[in-house]
C-alpha cells in the first residue's frame, strides 16, 4: 500500500470510528502484543502469534502518531533513539573500561549532582 493510500485509511478509521474508540482499539491490541510476548517466552506460541500482533500495534500506533501529531512523535522519537545510543556508548565505553570517571557531575554552583536517571 503506497504511502498515500495508508494515510488516507489512518484517516478515514478515524473519522470513522471516532478518536475515542481507535484509542480502545490500540490499547486492545498493545494488550493482546504482551499476552502474544509472554506466550512466547513460555513456548505456547509460534513466533507468527508475535509478528502479528507487533503488526496490529504498529498499525495502531501509527493511526496515534497522526491524530497526536506525526512530527512531533517523531521528534520524539529521534530523541528517545539518540538518547539509547548514549546510553549504549557509555555502556560499551564503561565495559571496555575506558569511562574511569564517577558518575556524577557538578552542577553551576558546584554542587555534585548525580547522572543516575534512577535517582
């Protein structure tokens, strides 16, 4: 399906079924995802079971991105992706014991804050 096509479906379900209900559905299915996930791990599903439940949610979350605004999900997006990779830099530097510093930092002031995102 080109990309036009798909766009005017996202809309037309909406407009359709209203915004409400679309938001029920991609709950439904994010749900049905994480039974089909934890199946899997147990070995009392096929990996097909999975695919197409992520199939199901991607379709869901795309429906989403667009009612809540495309560009900003995906500028949000990129930052999540950018932000695993510095996490994943630092994870590779720290392993290879090239990241000797603490984990933690000075704020203006001096103060020693901690870059803990758990904190």
């Amino acid at each position: 399906m080109d990309l036009q096509v798909r766009e005017d479906l996202y809309k037309r379900l909406i407009e359709t079924y209203g915004a409400s209900h679309q938001m029920d559905v991609t709950v439904e299915e994010m749900a049905e995802l994480t039974n089909a996930l934890v199946k899997y791990k147990q070995r009392r599903v096929a990996k097909e079971a999975v695919v197409t439940e992520i199939a199901d949610v991607i379709i869901c979350c795309e429906q989403m991105a667009r009612y809540f605004g495309l560009d900003a999900v995906l500028r949000e997006k990129e930052r999540k992706l950018q932000r695993q990779t510095e996490r994943l830099d630092g994870l590779r530097a720290k392993m290879l014991g090239e990241d000797e510093q603490p984990n933690t930092a000075a704020d203006g002031d001096g103060n020693e804050m901690s870059n803990n995102e758990n904190e």
